[in-house]
C-alpha cells in the first residue's frame, strides 16, 4: 500500500487522527467546543477556489472592477460558509444512548444521542465509526436526534467504541468540518456462534453424554424448529413435509425433566473454536426454551432458561480469557 | 464519495443555469443560446421520462459540431465572444452526462465564473443588479446539493432565504477586499481582439457620413466638471484629431506631419479648470477644450494641438486639464506647413475652385467672409440625411443638394479656403454639452460630434471657423436638438420632448457618473488616493495588506459572534403572559428555582402570599393544561390572561 510509505502516509486523514484534538465524554456527554472542531475545504472547495482565482486574474488582466466585486464577494461567500459550516457543529452535545450486545462479526448499533441546546437547528450532520457507514440526519432546534450508527465488530469481549467522527459540510458542500469524539462506553461482544453443523456431534445420540442432548422432554408438543441432520426421526413432523413446506422438528417441552448441561469438555478444538461451540449450543438451547447450565474449567452457570440466564451464558463467553 | 443526486437536485440546477444563461444573451449568437437551451430541456425530459443518458459516443459529434459552430462563427477559438460561446454551449452540454455530485459541482462552479464573465462585457449598474439573481440561485442550488436525501430537502422558500444571508453576510468582507486589496494595473497579457469592440467615438479621418452616423449615437462620450466657470456654450468646442490631409472624399491626418515644430500658443484671459472623464473609446484621443495647455500624464501634444495618449483609451480616463479659451496659436507658419495646409487634390470639384479663383484680390478675412455668408444666404440646410453626392462632392455640395451636417460644411468650407489660397485645416471634436445639475457636470455625448475649421491668418495665427454656426447658428447655441427638423433620427436622450424623461435621465445619470467614478474607476491610482485621504499618510503595499487583514480578521471575529450568540427561544403566547405573571412575583421575592415544575412553584409562592393564594394555583393550573394540551386553547389563553391581569403584588405584602 502506498499509504503505508512514507511521505504518502501524511494524505490519509487517520494518519493525521491522532494529532487531532478529541473531544472527550464527561459523563457520557461529549460538548463539541470551538477548539475540537477541525475545517478544510472540500475538493469542491478546491475547485471553487481555483475558479476564484481564475475570475481573479480575469479582473485584473481587463482591469474589470465588477470582476473584482464578483471575486471579492464569492471569496467572502467561501469564508461566511466556513463560518456556517464550523457553526452547525458547535456545542452539539453528543452521547451514547445506548448500544445493544451482538455476536462478534455482527453489526452492532450504537444508537447515539445528539442534542441541540443553542436554539439552532442543524442540518445534515453525519456521524460514523467507518466512513462507509455514515449517518446522517438534521437535529432540530432544542431537541434530541438519535442516530443509529453500524459499528462492524470482529471480536468477543467488552471493547471501548472506537472513536467517533462528526462532520459537516452544511451548507455549500465547500468546506468539511469534523470533530473527533472519546465515548468510554463500552460495548458488549458475543462469541461467533459456530456453524449448526457442531450440534451433530452432541445431539446424535442423547445417550452418549445424556447431559449434553439438546432436545427437551417428551410430554408436551411445543412447536417447530428447522430440521438438523440428527434430529431423531421419530420428532420430525412429517404432516408439514409432506406439504412441501419444508422439514422441521417437532418440539416437545418437559421442563424441568431433562436439564441441558452445556459443558466445555464436550467441545473440541482450541478455545476460540469451544467457546464458538458452546456459543451455538447456547443460542439453540435458548431458541427451544430449554433449561440449560453451562459449565466451564473454572465457572459455572446454574441451569435456568429465562433471558437474563442468556445473556448471562453469553457474556461469561465473551469475557472468558 | 460520487453520489447520484435527485430529480430535485437537478431542477435546481437547471433553473438557475437558465438565469445565467438569460443574462448572457446579448452576448451570444442565437445558436448558442438555442442549443442551450434544448440540451438544459434534453436534459430535463431525460430525467422525467427516465430515458438512458447518452452515451458518450453521442456526445461527441454533437462536441465536434459545437466546435466547428465556434470557429465559423467567430474564425477561431481565442478571444472574448469566442470563449464564451464555448463555456456556455459546453457547460449546458456537460449536462447531459450530469448526473453525481462530482458533475454537478463542475457545472456550478463554471457557472459562477459565467457569472463573473458577464462584466466583460459591460459594467453598467444594470449588468451589476443583473448578476444578483444567478448568484443567489446558484447558492440556492449549492445549499440544496448539501441536504443529500430527497426527503430532507427544505423548501424554495427556506434555501433561497438561507442563500440570500450568506450572501448578504458575505458583503463585509468583499467591501474591504473591493477598497484595500491592491490594485494590480492591468493587462496581465495582451487582450484578445475583440475584448475592445463595441466602443464608438471618432476616427482619425474624415468622410462624409462618419459624424453624421456617430450623432446617432446617444452613448456618452465624455463627462465634464468645471472648477470655476463654466465657459459660454458656443465656446465648448473640444478638439479632437487635426486633419490636414484631402484625397478624394476623405480628410486624414497628414502622415507629413511628422517632424513639424510645435505650433506656439499664447494665452491670455483666466484658465479653464476643469476634470474630464473620457469614455473609453479605443483610440488615442483625449478631447479637451480649445485651446489644451496643461495635459494629463500619460499624453502627449501633437504638434496641432491634439492631445494624444500613450496607448489607446480602453478604460475610462479621469484626468485634471486647463485651457484657454483666449489664444493665439501658430502665428508663424512655415513653409511644409503651409504647403500642407493648401494641399487639394488637382482636377476635382472645379465649381469649386473657380469660385475660389474669383475671389482673387480679396484679403483673407474677406474671403472667409464671403464663404460664409454664401453658406448663410443661400438655402442651405442643416440635416442629418444629407442626399448622396456626386464624384466632385464639394462642387455637388455647394451648388447643387446644399443640405448636409457639419462634415459637409467643414470640408467644404477648407476646401473653399484652400482653393483661393488661404491655409486652413480641419478639426474633429465634439461641441457643447448638456448641464447636469444633479451632479454639476457636464455630459458630452457622440451625438455632440462635430467638425469645424481653422484658417491661418497672418498676424492672428490659427483661427477657428464654424462654417456650421452660419448655417444654423442654433447647433451652436443651443445644441444638436435645435438645430434638426423632427424628420431627424435623434437618439431619444438628445431629443427635446418629454422634459420630465430627460429630468429622470439627468438623475440617473449623476448616479452613473458617481458610479463610473468610485466603482468602476477605482484603480490603482484611485485606491492610493483614496487611502491617502482616508489615512492622510501615503500607504504602500505593506500597508494596504496588513489593514486588509486586520479589518477582515475583525469582522469575522463579529460576524463569528453575531453567528454563534444564541437567539432567544420565540416565547409562545402563554409563556409570555405567564413572564408578566412572573415579572409580579418577583416584586415579592419570588422567582422559580432551577428544574421547580410550575405547579410546586405556585405552592411556594401561595405559602407566601396566603391573600391570593386560589388565584396563584388557579393561574398555575390553567398555564400547565395551556402548556400540556396538543391543540391551542384560544378561550383559555384568555382566561388567564384575565387571571393575570387581576394579579398584583402589593408593596407591602
């Protein structure tokens, strides 16, 4: 990559990032003041300028005095635009909402909280994590905006928010003015479930482990799920096949009579590859409401089947080191 | 990065393209303009019917024609016309593969330079109030390029509001740069031919119809401003090019002429002060009163007394003179001079010369005499259409049609003179002038042309003779309106009808001249002048940037704060009857705290008025279901406003 040699490193705008200022959170709240608040022109800008300085020289050379006025007052138009454009920026107040766990490889969505205290509308504000990403959205005068921002995350864990960028380019496009901000929010990153096809190895016989089988009790029909090579043939629903509607499994539910534990000894691999397993193993127990434990070298989760007991199994994945 | 952009983004840009293209009309050839126009209409149906864009090997013949349209149009690409003819037709042609955000900046930006160009062309105050318009939209049409989605485009009303502030807010700013940016004094590099054309004003020769066809012409040729006082009007004549030379039916300046001594002047009686402001008229003369003696710089005298600048007038020349209206000049000839000025063609216009011949014996003065009272006793007459003459003009002139304009009687007059021996000359200039009293000038336009003579004679030097004035003595006198029939073509502003139309005129010419003085005349030499006056130093470059910058860093520092100061929250009508309320509780002592709801403040303030305190919670209810409720409440808005008013607090409580 050319960007990587030097001096080509100084034209990429995140090599320049970390001499920025950043606007920092103080309780979550991030106030955009003037000093954080960064202006260049646009390419647009650019090309204007260089207009500029065409009319310039054209009043000169005929010694034209409305050429000057022409020149002189979209010179002053560029620079009352950067006026404008570093304003709509200014004492935004920018915080972190709130912003829901996925699974690594997902697309989180930090849902953002930009307010308006100035009594200013502003227009077209865009914010991003990854310039491919942008949202952006207008905030009324006093008000709150939320902005719904995709944030591509690759790992488990609890990760900070990378830094955020804020920018505009109201009102004539000709200049682009941004600020950096620091959220210490952190967001939640589930384990990458592995792929279905792991339950084979568990699921193929409920007596091989007893413990580790993922169907529930016998007593109560309790719905569907897509079928899995392996389910017991007995449980297939073959009414809905034969509709050609697809295979699924029928579901039974005994709660209480048969207790998943998930355990890391069943997994194989190296631990990213058990973790993805019990991942899977998780969602697909929670997804057949069953009541499963989990169990781990050195922790272990009761066996229970609410919703907080998931993410619970989830989290104590994510974290696990 | 390379958005596409909507259906509305684009009839933004089409309108204002239109604008632009509309203020440029007079200055391009019809086929421009049409074929504008159908690629801006192309354009648009493409777009409303969603038909595929062209291809580009579409465009390119239609590129090439355009190319070849230019060049035969205007034999060539180079020049003024030429290049914009090019930029316009491209620029709407551009538009057909216009669809990002990258296209479209090229078509704006291009289209602001459009505008910029239209002063290549004239700079009137109109062509000035005509570039308000586009500029607007094309701001209009940027501002709209910004909100990005269909959806959160605002209305017209809104982003022509918006773009007219910037504008507007941008005014400062490009004032100070307008008066401190130093002036460079142009051309750069040689100015294409045509960048001159269109400027009327005398030639350097003489034919018969010349000044008829410049009477014409009510474009202004000159403004005069008297420091004291103002000459007689039948002594306005202001000279122009001196022509010596007869060939056929054309005066010329002599080429001999070079190498004659300068003619000696002497003057007497009090100088004429005055400021002229000559239009630029693409030659060399700069007219000045009869008899010039201090002369611009930049000028030199010729040797008949013309004043000729260094390079040809294409701006407009203000400068300081002083004439005599009381001289001799030339009171010796010599004897090149005096050849050239008896010099006629031999074998033409015999008439003529036998009649010359015949005054044999007559003194200079008497033959002069005798020539004009010819002109005044026989029926000749003063005419803008004079009928077509004959291979021996003068002879054809003289006694045979006898109508013609001031030319026909110059020539004819020195032609006279010369054919009985005494020397005499042609003079071009202009004479008279109209009085604005709104701005105490004069206005001297091409319509006040003219041409008179001046004979040598001995002891007396050069004299000037106006065969004209014997002819109809009101050209003189009163001006060119007087002396013509109504069958005349004059241009309207030198006719005498619609006294009130020519008052108007005056006015608006005074802000005409004000506005060639201070806007369109604000050179280099003027900047300095005018910062010395403003500073009382002498400023050089340094200081010019220096104040350049500090003024603008102040006034963005002020537009800065007027931009980011927080405008007051508009109260509604209940909130503000409500601070009324308030206004009272705090002559108790009562104010509400920071985040105390309505409700617990009325409490507060009950416990400390006890007197009122049903109206105080009847007041604080009423306001919360005003404030709270989705739909106005007109009746209860009234309500309270009557609790309100019934509520006072009394010093003593």
């Amino acid at each position: 990559m050319l960007s990587k040699i030097w001096p080509f490193t100084f034209w990429k705008i995140s090599y320049w990032q970390q001499w920025f200022r950043v606007a920092k959170s103080a309780n979550n709240v991030a106030i955009l003041n003037p000093r954080q608040i960064y202006i260049v022109p646009t390419r647009w800008g650019l090309l204007y300028a260089t207009m500029l300085i065409g009319l310039l020289i054209g009043s000169i050379n005929y010694s034209l005095s409305l050429g000057y006025y022409v020149t002189f007052l979209l010179a002053s138009l560029g620079n009352i635009a950067m006026l404008h454009t570093w304003r709509n920026l200014l004492h935004l107040q920018i915080a972190v909402s709130n912003a829901s766990p996925v699974f690594a490889g997902d697309t989180a969505t930090i849902v953002l909280k930009i307010s308006e205290t100035k009594n200013r509308p502003r227009y077209v504000v865009a914010a991003y994590f990854n310039r491919q990403a942008e949202v952006i959205n207008d905030i009324k005068a006093n008000d709150v905006q939320l902005f719904d921002i995709p944030l591509t995350t690759i790992k488990r864990g609890l990760h900070s928010l990378p830094r955020l960028t804020i920018y505009t380019e109201f009102p004539l496009s000709l200049l682009h003015a941004w600020a950096v901000v620091d959220n210490p929010f952190q967001l939640l990153v589930y384990p990458k479930p592995a792929e279905s096809i792991y339950q084979n190895n568990l699921s193929a016989d409920a007596d091989v482990q007893g413990s580790s089988q993922l169907t529930k009790g016998d007593d109560d029909f309790n719905g569907h799920k897509n079928y899995q090579v392996g389910d017991s043939p007995s449980r297939v629903d073959w009414k809905a096949s034969s509709r050609g509607i697809g295979m699924y499994t029928k579901l039974y539910s005994g709660a209480g009579i048969h207790t998943l534990w998930l355990d890391w000894l069943d997994t194989t691999g190296d631990i990213e590859t058990r973790i993805s397993q019990l991942t899977r193993w998780i969602i697909d127990a929670h997804a057949t409401q069953q009541t499963y434990g989990l169990r781990l070298p050195d922790t272990e989760l009761a066996p229970n089947n609410t919703e907080a007991h998931y993410h619970q199994a989830l989290t104590t994945l994510a974290l696990l080191s | 990065m390379n958005r596409l952009l909507t259906p509305q983004h684009l009839k933004w840009l089409l309108v204002s393209l239109a604008v632009v293209l509309g203020t440029h009309i007079p200055n391009l050839p019809l086929w421009v303009i049409m074929a504008s126009i159908s690629f801006g209409t192309w354009r648009y149906l493409l777009d409303r019917y969603q038909w595929a864009m062209p291809k580009i090997w579409a465009l390119l013949p239609i590129t090439l024609i355009i190319c070849v349209g230019i060049i035969v149009t205007f034999k060539g690409f180079f020049g003024r016309d030429a290049s914009l003819s090019l930029l316009v037709v491209m620029c709407s042609l551009k538009l057909l593969e216009t669809k990002t955000l990258r296209d479209y900046m090229l078509v704006i930006v291009l289209a602001y330079f459009l505008v910029g160009n239209l002063f290549l062309f004239n700079q009137t105050i109109a062509t000035f109030g005509l570039s308000i318009a586009p500029l607007i939209l094309l701001t209009a049409t940027l501002i709209n390029i910004s909100f990005k989605d269909a959806g959160k485009q605002r209305d017209i009303q809104f982003t022509l509001k918006l773009a007219a502030q910037l504008l507007l807010q941008a005014v400062p700013v490009m004032l100070i740069l307008f008066v401190l940016f130093p002036r460079i004094p142009g051309p750069l590099w040689g100015l294409p031919q045509d960048a001159n054309s269109g400027m009327t004003g005398l030639g350097d020769s003489l034919q018969f119809g010349n000044i008829s066809n410049l009477t014409k012409n009510s474009a202004i040729a000159f403004r005069v401003q008297f420091k004291n006082a103002v000459p007689e009007r039948n002594q306005l004549y202001w000279r122009g090019p001196v022509l010596w030379h007869q060939e056929d039916r054309s005066w010329t300046m002599s080429s001999s002429k070079i190498g004659l001594q300068p003619e000696i002047a002497k003057v007497s009686g009090n100088p004429i002060q005055y400021t002229m402001t000559l239009e630029p008229h693409n030659r060399l003369w700069m007219l000045m009163l009869d008899l010039p003696t201090l002369i611009p710089q930049d000028a030199r005298l010729t040797h008949d007394y013309s004043v000729v600048a260094n390079k040809p007038v294409r701006t407009r020349l203000r400068y300081d003179a002083i004439s005599f209206s009381s001289y001799q000049l030339g009171l010796s000839l010599g004897e090149r001079e005096r050849l050239l000025s008896l010099q006629i063609n031999e074998g033409e216009n015999p008439k003529t010369v036998q009649l010359a011949e015949s005054w044999q014996g007559l003194s200079a003065v008497d033959k002069i005499n005798t020539a004009l009272k010819r002109y005044r006793e026989q029926p000749f007459v003063y005419t803008l259409k004079p009928p077509r003459l004959d291979d021996n003009p003068v002879d054809d002139f003289l006694f045979n049609t006898k109508r013609g304009f001031c030319e026909h009687y110059a020539t004819s007059f020195v032609y006279l003179m010369r054919a009985a021996g005494v020397p005499a000359r042609i003079v071009t200039g202009y004479q008279g002038g109209e009085y604005n009293p709104n701005g105490n000038y004069y206005i001297v336009r091409q319509s006040d042309a003219h041409a008179w003579a001046e004979v040598w004679l001995a002891e007396r030097g050069w004299v000037r003779v106006d065969p004209t004035a014997a002819v109809s003595p009101e050209r003189i006198e009163n001006g060119i309106s007087d002396a013509l029939d109504e069958t005349d073509e004059l241009p309207l502003m030198a006719r005498p009808d619609y006294p009130w139309l020519k008052k108007a005129y005056l006015n608006w010419d005074s802000v005409n001249n004000g506005w060639n003085q201070w806007v369109l005349g604000y050179d280099d030499k003027k900047q300095l002048d005018f910062l010395k006056k403003l500073s009382g130093k002498n400023l050089n470059l340094m200081h010019m940037l220096i104040g350049m910058v500090s003024i603008i860093a102040v006034i963005m520092g002020l537009t800065t704060y007027f931009l980011v100061k927080q405008q007051k929250a508009k109260l509604n009508p209940a909130q503000r009857i409500y601070a009324q309320y308030l206004k009272q509780l705090k002559r108790a002592g009562l104010t509400p705290n920071n985040g105390e709801t309505v409700l617990h403040f009325a409490a507060r303030a009950a416990d400390a008025l006890p007197h009122q305190q049903t109206l105080i919670m009847d007041i604080a209810q009423r306001y919360n279901i005003i404030t709270y409720s989705a739909s106005p409440k007109p009746l209860l808005l009234e309500k309270l406003a009557q609790l309100i008013k019934q509520f006072h607090v009394n010093k003593q409580q």
